[in-house]
C-alpha cells in the first residue's frame, strides 16, 4: 500500500519507511512517498506465492477438464456397447447400425480401406458413380465427408491394424471428439467466471443432461458430431481473444486457433454457413453495441471468410459456400463499414438513427449480393431450405414435397416443453435464465452506489450467443445441441462469476465458491446412482429382417444391380452390399431430391406403367418395399409419406379428415399395396424375388408391357 504523508525532514522518513522525495514544501517541510516496510515484505511473500500457486490453480483446472471429458467420452461408448452389444455383432449387424444418413457416411470410411491404394480410393471418391445410379459425381464436392477419407488414411497409416478394427477406431475417434466438446465448454466457463468451479459444474451439467446436449451414442457418424466439438473449441477461442488486456502476442496465436476451428467446423457439416450467419449476427451487434473494436470485428469476419473460402477450395468450388448467406454478410458489413464513418459518435438519438441506418444498408446489401451470387452460378440446392423456414414461420402454406418432408418431422418441429423440465431437474434451467435475466438487464452497463458492472466483451458475445441459438432451438428442435451445451457454460458461469454475486453481495468470495460445490454435491447425490443404472443396463441388437434382406442382397444379385427404395434402407444397402443406388438421404442437390420424389411414387397412387418407366428411368434392376412406410402410423394424417406424396401429385389423402377442394380422387390405387396381389398387370413388369415380415424386393422387368397386353 502507497500512501502520501508531508515530513519536516528526511531522517524522519527514512526512519519509518522506504521513501522518496516528491516535492519540496514552502514551510521547508517535503512530500514523500511512504511505503511501509511490512507491507513491503507482505507483497514480496504474495509475488512469490503466485508464482507457485497459479500453476497449481491452472493444472488443476486442465487436469479436471481432461477428466470429465474422457468420463463423457466412456459413457457414450459405454452406452453404445450396451444398448446394442456392439462387440458381440456380425459385421452386417454392426454396419445395419448405423441408421439412415450415418450408413452412407460410413460407407465411405469403408471404401477407402478396401480400395487397393490411398490415390485409387480418391479417384473413386472424386468420380463416384455408385451412389446414384446413372451419374458420375464428385464425393468430396458434394459431401462433408472429409473425416472419414482423413481417418482411413490414418488408419492404413499407423501399425494398429492387428490391435484395433477399423469400426472401432471409427467410433473411438468420434467419442474422443466428445471428450474435446466438453473440455472445450470447461474453458469457456473457465474463462468466463475465472474459476475452474464453473468449468467443473459445466461437465457435470453437460453427462447428466446427455439426452438434450447430445445424440452420439445412438447417431455416430451424424456431421454434427464430429463438427460441434469444433465448434465448441472455436466459442472458446472467441471467449479468450474478447477478454480485456489480451496481449498482441497472445491475440494472433488466438486468432489462429479461431481459424483452425473454425476450419475445422465448416468443413466436416454441410450446414455451418447457417451457423456462420448466426453467429455474424452476434458479432455485427457487438460491434453496433461499441462492445468489441473495430479490429477485432475485422479480425473475426476475415477469420469466418478465410475459413470458408479453404473449405470451397477443399470442396472443388463448391458453388453452396459462394452463395452462403454468411459469406454475402460478411462481405456486406465490411464493405458498407468501410465507407460509413462516425458512426458512433453523436448522442444516443443520433448513434441509434446511425446504427438502424446502417444495419439496413448492410441487410439490403447482403441480399442483393446473395440473390446475384445465386443467378450467377445457377445454385438451386438449398432452396428446399428456404421453403422449409418459409413454411415453418407461416409465410405461406406449401404442398411442396421437400419442404414438407422436412416439416412433418419431429427434430425439425417447435422444442418440446418437456425439454425444460429435465433441464430443471438438473438445477440448470435456474441459473441459466438468472444469468440470462441479470446480464440482459445489465447492457451495456448497469450502475448503482456500491457498484459498477459493464458487459466485458467476452461475456456480452457468450451472452448474444446463447440467446440467438436458444431462440434457433426453440423454432427448431435439432437445432438444441447447438444451444444446450453452450447453455451448461453459460449456466455455470451465472453461478461462479464474479460480475453475478456482486449485484447481490459485498462479501462474496466464501459463497461464490460454496455454491457450485453444493450444486455438484447435489447432483452427485441425486443422478450418480441413475447414471451408473444406465451405464450398466444392457440390451441387444435386433433386426432380423433387415439382416435377411442384406444377406440376401449380397448373395443373390450382381455387384452391379441398382436398387430404389427409401433414402434410409438404401444408405444401408450401400455400407452393407456396396450396390448401386437411384438415391440416397444426402438432400443437398436439387437433382436428387427430385429423382427421390419421383422414385417415392413407388408408395402413391400411380399405375404400375407409371412406376416402372420412373425406375427404369433412374436406372434400377430392384425396388425395395418397406411395410412400415406403406402402412405408415408413426406420423399423424397429412403428414405420412403417402400423403405428402397424395397432396404434392393433387390426390386425395387416405383416412378420415378435411381435404383442400381442389384435390382429385386419384385414377390409381397405391401402388405399394396392390403389387402385393401379384395381379397380371403387375407381374407383366415386376417380379418378386425376395419378402419377409418387413420388405418385399421386385425385379424390374426390361420389358414393357401395358394394360392392352402384348
């Protein structure tokens, strides 16, 4: 402590302190600067005790980070063995679990590993003309499949071939990446709270909220698992290079970790400009808030566009990212901040009129330059999405078949209610909408007679973060592993941050570190019996038909046949027998989700002359009907794939209920129901050759005979 006293002489000063002349007085007295040598000796024991305590504080945090994440990452495959008995499976079985869309990404890890070298599995890749039949495609233009050609090479690469099989260093590698999505939430709340406390409460918060923060157990090889880790690494970096006093040094190496995540993220999932876009939004506000300078607005925009631009590069001049709305606002805001000047200068009425100004320059801009990079470079692919977010928030009702396969499904519907009540029973919701309410109120700045608080620019972007994801969740419900567990960091730091207490208490040290520690004791007592019950509870693969029906594919029909059916069985049907597809569940193409409308007419009212010229077109030797999609009840009326293929061809839907009035009664019976009778005007065109509880597979005949005979 430094304190200013008037002496009559020096030896009077020296006597009692260290001190140093400062001014000479008119009564011949002088100013000194006095520094008491106890306290002396206090700050010299403190320097020294920092230098050996913040390492431990610091290791500990790290260490403990690690932890919890390599405890989620055993859990998840804990779980993934027990609920299918993943290690006793055959390999067909093994492959069959991989559902749907994560079956085709698979297939492809597994291409890469028979193919005779690392260079022929590439050319394959890059001229693929097995998964839709007819075409010649480029695998790595149009999928995010990047870790999977990344991880076969490292596979082939590294002596681990007699030690681990190639489905397990798959799945082991996509759960290691969990371990790094809840180290990288550690640090987030880490830095935001400034105590590793918060970091702790955010992995535990993180494992037991496990149904609402992640599905990978269940869904492996889904893009967002391996992209959200990522993702979360990147939120991170953002946090670290916001916070205040963050030397030049240390901002570059930040900047780069921003850019290798966010690299990263991009491209390993198809929609990361939608996240981009976000989360430009959050950085425009920011900036609009006079939170963040104007060079860390350049930096990070510059960081998302050179990150996009390597990942279009990677993707063949993929024309999606060009066409992103993330790259045209970015673009935008830079351009139009560029020549706006003074922008924020002025009183409060004139910056507001100023900024509203200026965000509609930028929007104008940012949709004009979208609508023209789109004439341009003809992209029609993601227009499906635009008729989705069109229909969802009721602009206009729509019988348009991909819009409203996207809208009857439940992971595109509203979030469920029942979301928040297990989110409060895990004490999360609490905190989370505390903080939430608290640092809302408080920005910019909130001010009283004992304190002071200004948003810091790391809070204020987590704070924007998890209120524009948690509004994405809310209108769409897949969107939720975006928000839940930036939610846990969030929430963690609402209880261990400084800035939060300090409204409430003066005294706030004992109690800031006491409450996370009673949380954590709580939920010990409360959810460790449950989640060790559920790490234990074993249950087993089962799926004897869809087995049948791949053993038999393998076994009785040529390598090269083509098959038609469902997206869903046929992304199985291409990891299992590697046989040709008409189509398949990646729907970013406009030509394929028009070759899958017209190949689901197999479940329409369509004469079979109609159906057979459809497939013959695509290219299929096979078609594969399902029961369950025929007969469908999972899904309520006007939403069952029958009907919105009836609605999308003007035909009047099955069942009891109101129809618009300018629908007609449909000439033909369905077709996926009557081929079954085996009637002469079917078996003219189509053969069955295999059927089980579940699917029934027909050959198509190359000739055509119609209902006239011949």
């Amino acid at each position: 402590m430094e304190v200013r006293r008037r002496a009559k002489a020096w030896p009077e000063c020296r006597r009692k302190a260290v001190c140093r002349e400062l001014s000479p007085g008119r009564d011949g007295t002088a100013e000194y600067m006095l520094e008491d040598r106890g306290q002396f000796w206090i700050d010299l024991r403190l320097g020294f005790r920092a230098l050996w305590v913040q390492p431990v504080v610091i290791t500990t945090g790290l260490t403990l980070a690690v932890t919890l994440g390599i405890f989620h990452a055993w859990c998840a495959n804990v779980i993934h063995e027990n609920l299918l008995w993943f290690s006793n499976l055959k390999e067909v079985e093994r492959e069959i679990s991989f559902r749907t869309e994560c079956g085709l990404y698979y297939s492809y890890y597994k291409q890469m590993l028979k193919a005779p070298s690392i260079q022929q599995g590439l050319i394959e890749l890059v001229s693929d003309n097995l998964t839709e039949s007819r075409r010649t495609i480029n695998l790595l233009q149009r999928m995010n499949i990047y870790q999977e050609v990344f991880l076969s090479v490292l596979y082939r690469v590294l002596p681990i071939q007699e030690y681990l099989e190639p489905v397990y260093f798959y799945i082991y590698t996509v759960f290691a990446l969990q371990a790094v999505y809840v180290i990288a939430l550690f640090i987030t709340s880490w830095l935001l709270s400034g105590s590793w406390l918060a970091g702790a409460l955010t992995g535990v918060w993180y494992i037991l909220n496990r149904v609402d923060t992640t599905r990978v157990e269940f869904t492996v090889s889904l893009r967002e698992n391996w992209s959200l880790p990522f993702f979360a690494l990147q939120v991170a970096a953002i946090t670290c290079y916001l916070r205040p006093q963050l030397k030049p040094i240390h901002q570059r190496v930040v900047l780069w970790l921003i850019f290798l995540s966010t690299f990263c993220f991009c491209l390993m999932w198809q929609f990361n400009q939608f996240i981009l876009f976000v989360q430009a939004l959050v950085i425009f506000a920011l900036d609009g808030l006079d939170l963040i300078t104007h060079k860390q607005v350049t930096s990070l925009y510059l960081v998302q566009v050179f990150s996009l631009l390597c990942v279009w590069i990677l993707q063949f001049c993929n024309s999606m990212i060009l066409c992103s709305l993330a790259l045209s606002f970015i673009v935008a805001a830079l351009f139009v901040k560029h020549f706006q000047k003074g922008l924020k200068s002025g009183g409060l009425v004139v910056r507001l009129g100023k900024l509203l100004l200026h965000s509609l320059l930028v929007v104008a801009l940012t949709f004009c330059m979208n609508y023209l990079a789109k004439k341009v470079l003809w992209l029609q692919s993601d227009e499906h999405i635009f008729k989705f977010i069109k229909a969802k928030f009721g602009l206009g009702a729509t019988r348009d078949f991909d819009a409203s396969l996207y809208l009857c499904e439940e992971a595109f519907g509203l979030l469920p209610l029942d979301t928040f009540e297990r989110l409060a029973g895990t004490l999360l919701l609490y905190p989370y909408v505390s903080a939430l309410g608290v640092h809302s109120a408080s920005a910019p700045s909130w001010s009283s007679e004992e304190v002071t608080i200004r948003l810091r620019p790391d809070v204020a972007y987590n704070l924007l973060h998890t209120i524009c994801f948690g509004l994405l969740a809310l209108s769409t419900m897949r969107m939720k592993y975006l928000w839940t567990g930036h939610m846990c960091a969030f929430a963690a730091y609402g209880v261990c941050g400084r800035e939060v207490w300090e409204l409430c208490l003066k005294v706030l040290r004992l109690i800031r570190y006491t409450v996370p520690i009673v949380i954590l004791a709580f939920l010990y007592y409360k959810f460790w019996p449950k989640l060790t019950e559920e790490i234990s509870e074993l249950r087993e693969f089962y799926d004897p038909d869809t087995v049948e029906l791949m053993t038999w594919i393998s076994a009785k029909t040529p390598k090269s046949a083509v098959f038609a059916g469902s997206m869903q069985l046929l992304a199985g049907i291409k990891l299992c027998t590697g046989r040709v597809l008409t189509n398949h569940p990646h729907y970013e193409d406009k030509a394929l989700r028009e070759r899958t409308r017209q190949v689901y007419q197999i479940y329409a009212r369509q004469s079979p002359e109609e159906v057979h010229r459809i497939l013959r077109a695509a290219g299929a030797d096979y078609v594969v009907l399902e029961d369950s999609i025929c007969y469908e009840r999972r899904h309520r009326r006007g939403c069952r794939l029958r009907d919105l293929l009836d609605l999308a061809n003007g035909h009047i839907m099955d069942g009891e209920g109101d129809n618009d009035p300018d629908l007609v009664i449909a000439p033909d019976p369905r077709f996926c129901e009557v081929i079954k009778t085996d009637s002469a005007v079917y078996t003219a065109l189509f053969t069955r050759v295999f059927k089980n509880k579940t699917f029934h597979v027909y050959r198509l005949k190359k000739c055509s005979h119609w209902r006239n005979g011949g």
